[in-house]
C-alpha cells in the first residue's frame, strides 16, 4: 500500500532531528481599530454606514490588524464569499486582535474558515493591479 | 505599439517586486524573529514529517475529508483520473498547484478526453499560449500586455479590460465544471485541514461550485499547528509579492454537505531529498518565490530557461537534489551571491546546497571531452587567435546564438568595437 510505502521511506529518510523552539512574538498596535481600517483600505476595501446596495452580507468573529483580514467562520453557502459581486462584512470594533498569532489563539473554525481581505484582485497581466479577478469586485466593512 | 528592444524589463518587473516585498518586511519589526520561527517549525516537522504526517491524516479523516497516498507523479494522476470518474466529471477547474505542474496531470487528462481549465489568471493565459508558467507565483510575468491581448484575441491591451474578459470567460467554466482541483499551502497536522491561499478566489469559486474537491499536496506542506499556521500566514504574501495577506486565505476542514473533499498527499522524491542531510532543508520551502525575484540570474534570464517545473535558486535544488543528472547544470546558473538565502522567509541555505550540488554533478557526470572545447582551448591560448575570434563572433547573425543564449531571450546587439579596440583609440589616441 502506497501509504505504508511512503510512511516507511519517510521514516527511514529523517537523518537528523530538529526540536522546536519556537517564539510567537507579536507587535501590538498603539491603536488596533485604525491600523485594521488602514490596511483593510490598502488591500482595496472600503467602509461603509450601512449594508444597504451589497449582494451578500457576511458576519467576521473578528479583525486582524496587521493586514485588514477578516476571520469569517463557517458560512451555510461556501459561494457566498466569491461568487457574488458586491460583499459587506459586518464586524465589532471591539474584537480587532493584533496579528495572525494572536488570531490563532481565538479561531474557531467549524468546518471552513476563510480570512477575507477586500476585494478579488490580480496582477498578471504586467504587473498591474486590477481590482475584481473572479471573487468581489466590492468589499465594504460595517464596523459596529 | 512599444518595441520590444529593452531587454532588460523582466529584470525591472522582478526586482520591483523584490522591492515590494522589502517594504513590507520593513513594515514588520519582528520579521527576523518569524524568519527564525517559520524556519524552525519547518525544519521540526520534516524530521519528524512521520508523525506528522499520521496525525494529520487521522484528523482529517475524522472530518469526513477522503486521504489519498501516491508515490510518484504517475499514481498521483491516476488517483486524480478514478476520483473523477467515479463522480462522471468530465470538466475540471484547476486553480494554481505547482505539483500539478510536476506531475503533468493536465497533458495526462487531457489525452484521455478531460477537459482542464486553469483559473488562475496567469496561468490560464500561459495555458492559452500553450506555454508553461515561467514563475510560480507570476507564470505570466514573462509576457507584455500586447502579447497577452493577442492570446485572448482582443484588440485593447488594457490589463483591467483584459482581466474583465478572463473573468467572464471563466465564470462560464466554473459554472459548468463537475471537479475543482486546487494545490495546498499548507495542512495543519493537529486540525486534520488545509489551506488554500489565493489573490483572485478561483480556489474558493471553483471549490464552492463543484461537487467535488480534488486537493493535491506534496509531504512536506504539513506544519503541526493552527499557531504555527498564523506564523506562515504573515511571511507567504509579504515574502511573495509584498502584500501583509492574500485576499482569501482559506481553511477547508470538512466538505460541504452532499459534497466531497479528496486530498492525495504525494511524495514523488521528496522522501529521496529527506534521505540527504544536505539538502533537507530544501523541503522546508513554502513556495513564496522571492528568491526567484531577487537572484540576478534568475532576472535576466526567465523561468523558461531552467529545465525543471519550479524554476531559479529554489527550483536548482530541488531539481538537482531529485536527479543530479537530469537537472544538475541548473545548480550552475548562479553566481553564488546568497541574495536568495537572504529574503528565503524560511532560511533555506540556498547558495550552499547550489555549491554541493555541483560538487555532487562533478562527481555523477564525466567531463566533456568533444571538439568544441578542444577548439576553444586552442582560441584562448592564442591572442590572434582570440582577436580573429572575437571579431567572427562579432558579425556572427542572432541564430547561431539563439540555442545558447535561450530560445524564450532575446539576443542583444553586439558591439560595433571591441572593448580593447576602444581603449586603445581612447589611450593610444
């Protein structure tokens, strides 16, 4: 059975061991909210008043700061994150976390869990940046 | 319509995208510190990838997800096929997956009446072009706008109109497709899932729309925990093309319901690169790409120009590693300046396997002893000689240079005058 193959091969392979040692150091933010706005504009996402004028409405557990991600667990219809052209996420301000470590601590993931990052994107053709690949070419954030 | 006669613009492209990803480096105080972790959890799980490897698999299964093993590329493409007919499916949507690159799967379904449609935008062009991706992060890099509108037969060569066109011709091809086949990023040993990091949420479309999924990963894409994940997850992007996180990094733990995820884990000679204690490390690679970006022999000369799948420092070792004969000169195509070893997010001793692995050609392959080089040495032992030469060679057409210097570079102008023919105007008057 290919299985056992590859296990064994594995097993025989390892010709040293490494031990981990691992820091999970992380920068905390003066202010997590506006650092989290900040990037979640740079990655081409807007804020908005209200979910008014979007295709679909997604719940995030929370922010990340470092990079304006969205932690979105679980949603019944998977299509529903790239399908559909306009998405607006609704978020507490008051659940923003530092970075992606600090994100690993509280992600709760049922049975698929994606970190959303404004709208779909691409730059193969030459470099440049084009907003709305093949997910959302909208992604506003309600921040309550 | 711009000329093509600046043959230095890849190198501006790929160094503009080292820049990109300097800035962002910058932006991270700790960056060091995570280059120092991520290397470490790395190099931890694949010496003790068994383990690993066993958890992960007893963690998925028990979320429903269907484990596949394979050996080699031949059993990984014939496991691809039986899952595909067992659910009758005759059309797939691909999103990137260098593995599938490795293991030729598209040419392999293809020829037995499947129909694959690669969704990532630079890959779908390159596939249109009937080309291979020349970058495993940018496989269209090597291409203009103006090529790129001939390829879709457009007459703007606008990238927001162009992407516009993709989009609404693949959207047709998601819709209609009956399998979704995506690579892996990375599979969390103690969560039993994977994940999918992508710009463009082809992997997400495709997999939400089919009704099965079809994940391929090699061993060596595990790592232990979902706190280990968090630390690749802020290094990928950055470390790839300057972005703090990919627009859609997804966690597939189950299937949905009425739907199937299929993961085939395969090996294919990386248990072979394990056995080598010098070139372990090449395994901890996580496929970002910059050292493509930052090596200066990979810049002038495109992906095209290396005869392995994952082309530049990375693509040298792990070609070389798997098959000194076949893909050993690769480790040559490099000045040994550690640029690569330098932004590497997970520390791979890049310049240094480059020159075991050529210690290790030397050995697997006898010196070169035919006329062309017998004839060489006589030139360079002879200044008259030499000056003849040089001055043939000068006036020499593009086409006696075209084998050597690549068939996908273009070939500079030569020099009206020698440089000693200039010194000595300039010095001798």
């Amino acid at each position: 059975m290919s299985r056992d193959k590859i296990l064994k091969s594995v097993k025989k392979s390892i010709s040293f061991r490494v031990e981990k040692n691992v820091n999970y150091s992380f920068t905390k933010f003066d202010n997590k909210l506006e650092k989290f706005i900040e990037n979640f504009k740079l990655a081409g996402g807007e804020t908005v008043e209200s979910p008014e004028g979007f295709d679909v409405v997604l719940n995030a557990q929370f922010g990340v700061a470092e990079n304006g991600a969205c932690f979105i667990n679980s949603v019944k219809e998977r299509k529903l994150y790239t399908f559909y052209s306009s998405i607006v996420i609704k978020l507490d301000k008051n659940r923003i976390v530092n970075t992606m470590e600090e994100a690993m601590q509280i992600a709760k993931i049922d049975d698929f869990a994606m970190f959303l990052c404004g709208p779909s994107k691409t730059a193969d053709i030459e470099q440049s940046l084009v907003i709305g690949a093949h997910g959302a070419k909208r992604v506003g954030i309600v921040l309550e | 319509m711009r000329l093509f006669n600046d043959t230095d613009w890849l190198n501006r492209a790929l160094w503009y995208v080292r820049k990109k990803r300097d800035a962002a480096a910058k932006s991270v105080p700790e960056w060091e510190e995570l280059r120092k972790a991520a290397s470490n959890i790395k190099a931890h799980t694949i010496t003790h990838l068994d383990r690993y490897l066993e958890e992960f698999e007893k963690n998925a299964l028990k979320n429903g997800i269907k484990v596949h093993w394979a050996i080699d590329a031949k059993e990984h493409n014939r496991i691809v096929e039986s899952i595909l007919q067992k659910f009758g499916a005759k059309k797939i949507v691909k999103s990137k997956s260098m593995l599938t690159e490795e293991c030729e799967l598209n040419p392999y379904l293809e020829n037995r009446g499947y129909e694959v449609i690669d969704t990532d935008l630079g890959e779908r062009i390159v596939q249109l072009a009937k080309q291979k991706p020349s970058h495993i992060v940018l496989p269209a890099i090597h291409l203009k706008k103006e090529q790129v509108a001939e390829i879709f037969k457009q007459n703007s060569s606008d990238p927001t109109y162009l992407t516009g066109v993709a989009r609404e011709q693949l959207r047709k091809h998601f819709e209609s497709a009956d399998a979704a086949i995506t690579g892996v990023n990375f599979a969390i040993a103690n969560e039993g899932a994977f994940v999918v990091c992508t710009n463009e949420g082809n992997a997400d479309l495709g997999t939400s729309l089919a009704k099965v999924h079809i994940a391929v990963m090699g061993i060596e894409k595990i790592v232990p925990t979902l706190q280990d994940l968090g630390v690749f997850l802020r290094l990928l992007a950055r470390s790839a093309t300057g972005q703090a996180i990919t627009t859609y990094s997804s966690i597939f733990k189950k299937p949905s319901e009425g739907k199937e995820i299929h993961l085939i884990i395969v090996d294919n000679g990386r248990s072979k690169i394990l056995s080598e204690t010098k070139f372990t490390n090449a395994l901890k690679c996580i496929r970002c790409g910059a050292c493509m970006n930052t090596c200066p022999v990979f810049r002038r000369s495109g992906g095209h120009e290396y005869n392995y799948v994952i082309p530049g420092p990375i693509g040298s070792c792990l070609g070389a590693a798997r098959d000194i004969k076949k893909h050993g000169k690769m480790a040559f195509a490099s000045t040994l300046c550690g640029s690569c070893d330098n932004v590497c997010p997970v520390k791979i001793d890049l310049h240094e396997q480059l020159l075991a692995l050529r210690g290790k050609y030397k050995e697997a392959v006898s010196e070169r002893k035919d006329k062309f080089y017998k004839l060489a040495f006589v030139i360079l032992k002879y200044p008259l000689l030499y000056k003849a030469a040089t001055k043939i060679l000068q006036f020499m057409p593009h086409s006696f240079y075209k084998k050597a210097w690549g068939s996908s570079r273009t070939v500079p102008k030569a020099a009206k005058k020698s440089f000693s023919e200039i010194y000595k105007e300039r010095i001798e008057g």
